[in-house]
C-alpha cells in the first residue's frame, strides 16, 4: 500500500456567496461540486478543482456562518498551497493579486521553488508554489473557461503545512503508518525559526508533500472561518481503502472506519498532535451524478439525502453558482 499523494484539502468559510466569488472569479478555479456538509446538511460544502475536479485538485470549503475567526496556532494545517505551470506564472500572479487588493507577500523560494504566500477574504493562508523544477505527481488540467489565461491557471494542490510543538510523534506516523519518507529541509521564512522538514509520499513531487513546522511561540490553534478542517490523501480505490483500515486498527488509532461519501470512499483518523487526516479513494468522481458541462450550477446531493432535498435546500440560503450568460 503507498498513498498517492494529497487528495483534497477541506477549510471553513463563513461565506459561501464570498467563497465562491473568490476562488472562481479571482483564482479561476472552477467549483465541481455544490453540495452540503454530509454531517451538518445544514450548511454549504463547496468543491473547487480543475477542469473536472481531479483528485489532487481538490479544495473544498465547509460554510459555518457563525464561526469565530480562526486564530493560528499549534496542532494545525497552518497553511495549504496551490501549484501553477513555471515561475513565469508566479509573477503573473503577483500582479493579479496587487491589480485586485488581495493580501500577499514577496516571491520568495520554498523548497528549491518560486512561490508567493497570501490571504484570502477572510485571512485563509494559502501559497502559491511553481511547478518548473517539480517532479513527481502531475498536476491538473485548468478550466478552460476560466477567468485565467490558461497559461497561469492553478494546476492543483501543493504541498501542505502542519504547525506542530512536539514533531516526533507526527513524523512517527507520517513515516512509520502512513509510508512518508523524508526528502529534506528548507530555512524558515520566519527568523529565529527551526528549518521546516518535508516528507513525500507516492511519486513525490509537490503534489505529494508535507511540510512540518515546530513552533514553540504559539498557543494550539482555535479552528474558525479561515482556517483549514483536514487534510486527504489519495488511495487507488475502495480494496485499498479497506486494507488502510485495517492497517490503522492495526496500530490501535482510533478512526471512522469506511465512510461513504459518494463522490469517494473515506477513512478519518487524528495524529498524535490533533490533526485530521483522511484517506479517499480516487473515484468515482464528481460528474457520477452530472455532466460534465454542468458541474457545480446546481445542489448536488448524494442518493441516501435526495430524500430530504426539500427540507435541505429550505435551510440553506440560495447561492448562484450558475454561470452568467
């Protein structure tokens, strides 16, 4: 068994209507999937991806509008990272985001990359980070109907940041459960910092990458809107899901065994430190119950909550996602 690489990473809004203007007009990402949080289906949960939503291209966004904001800390996916074609791409991008106001920093090197940190509306930390001199597991395909130049359209997910106090026992599982393996180190953006270790799974690459950070100055993060929910990553299909399930019981941490999530099959359990981890399954993929031309235009819900569509959609504030004509 070897994991494939990040599946998909999943964060909080407090506005599904703001969300969805963000990352699809500013970012061009184009939303695969308009459905609810399975486990609260009162609230929104938003897809976004490549052309079709790939796995490894998935960022998706549960809607909490009453949350607190988030405040960083320990234990925590402290930041995400999007990839884009070349560096030619990451000056692009600055740009973009000094031509529209959006919060970002200097083009600066991570791991042997060109990359740009910034915020989005509600101060969710993401970087962008340079495919040039990557190798490993491909990225994605951009929409070609988005509202970036192909050319510069963000390709899928990039490596993803855990903000810990104590690593070792991350590490244990990221190396001696989950398969990583370390790749290196790279210096700190923030002075005084410990360098940052990075690990790979599957081909490698940026699409397969975690980076740990130790941080020793900060209180455990209080997860709100602008914060990220969980990290996924990718396994071939439902029989290797089920062998990671027993792999995990093996080891004797507690997890949610199989879940059915329609889109793909999934498994959750938390690190030593707190952080949510998934497991999902490549399939079978989010035009299952759309085409393919029409992905995201409407509320999208699996077959055990058709049922219950009325009194869904009645909770849930409209939000149109339709493109305009």
């Amino acid at each position: 068994m070897e994991l494939k690489g990040i599946h998909h990473v999943s964060a909080v809004t407090s506005s599904a209507s703001g969300n969805f203007e963000f990352y699809t007009e500013l970012l061009g990402l184009r939303l695969v999937k308009k459905t609810v949080n399975q486990d609260e289906t009162s609230v929104y949960h938003l897809f976004y991806g490549d052309e079709k939503g790939n796995p490894g291209t998935e960022l998706t966004f549960f809607e909490f509008p009453m949350a607190a904001k988030n405040r960083a800390g320990t234990s925590s996916i402290s930041a995400l990272s999007l990839r884009v074609g070349n560096d030619e791409a990451i000056r692009y991008w600055k740009e973009r985001f000094a031509q529209n106001n959006v919060d970002h920093d200097e083009i600066v090197e991570r791991a042997g990359r060109s990359s740009i940190a910034f915020r989005d509306f509600e101060g969710q930390r993401l970087v962008l980070v340079s495919d040039e001199h990557n190798h490993g597991v491909k990225g994605g395909i951009p929409w070609d109907k988005s509202t970036v130049p192909v050319q510069y359209g963000i390709l899928g997910l990039g490596p993803v940041q855990l903000t810990v106090k104590n690593p070792e026992p991350t590490i244990m599982v990221l190396t001696q459960v989950m398969g990583f393996r370390e790749k290196g180190k790279y210096v700190s953006t923030l002075a005084g910092q410990p360098d940052i270790v990075v690990f790979e799974t599957g081909e490698g690459g940026s699409g397969a990458e975690v980076h740990i950070e130790q941080r020793h100055d900060l209180p455990r993060e209080q997860q709100g809107y602008g914060g990220v929910h969980h990290v996924a990553f990718r396994v071939e299909d439902d029989d290797e899901l089920r062998k990671w399930i027993e792999h995990i019981r093996g080891v004797r941490i507690p997890s949610s065994g199989f879940v059915d999530r329609f889109y793909f099959r999934s498994l959750y359990f938390r690190e030593p430190n707190g952080i949510l981890f998934e497991l999902a399954t490549d399939g079978p993929g989010f035009d299952t119950d759309e085409d393919i031309n029409h992905l995201g235009e409407s509320l999208a819900l699996p077959p055990f909550l058709e049922p219950k569509r009325a009194q869904i959609e009645a909770r849930l504030k409209p939000l149109d996602t339709k493109p305009q004509q």
